[in-house]
C-alpha cells in the first residue's frame, strides 16, 4: 500500500494484482465446484444417497493416548490425531 500511495496510484482497484489459484489448491472456489460436480455425477450415477453420515475425530480416543508422548496433548500431535481418524474411517467404509 505505501509502494502504491508514493508511486501516486489513488485507485484501489488498481493496487495489487491479481492471482488464480489452481484446482489442485485444496479449499479453493475450483476445487470446491470440481468436488460439487463429482458428487452430481455420482447422484446422477447411482441415484439419490439413502444416508448422510458424518464421522467426527474425539481426540480422547484411546488410541491417541497410546501415542502420544507423556506430558503431550492431542493438539501438540495433529499428525497422530490425524492417523487415527484415518484408520478408524477406513475401517467403517470397509
């Protein structure tokens, strides 16, 4: 901002430049209209869903705290955390 002020730029939509963010930017608006569409290709494949389930992390899960350093929280460990929810929602899609 101070590089646009002293170069006499007074417009602000002329500050700045602009940056797209590639598909594979996970989060982003094209990622998220590339996962809308898959999930509409799916419906339009399979039908309509029966069930809408959603699965949660508790980072009270025993398994992290068999994991997890003494003096640790779940929080110092996201990496663990992370493994562990993993394997736990392999295991219900199984």
């Amino acid at each position: 901002m101070v590089d646009a002020l002293e170069s006499g730029i007074a417009e602000a939509s002329e500050v700045g430049r602009k940056t797209i963010l590639p598909a594979s930017f996970i989060g982003g608006p094209r990622d998220m209209k590339a996962r809308y569409l898959d999930a509409m290709s799916m419906v339009q494949h399979f039908g309509k869903p029966d069930l809408f389930i959603t699965i949660t992390c508790n980072p009270e899960w025993p398994e992290i705290y068999e994991l997890i350093l003494p003096g640790q929280s779940a929080q110092d460990r996201s990496d663990i955390v992370s493994r562990v929810f993993k394997s736990k929602l392999r295991k219900i899609c199984e």
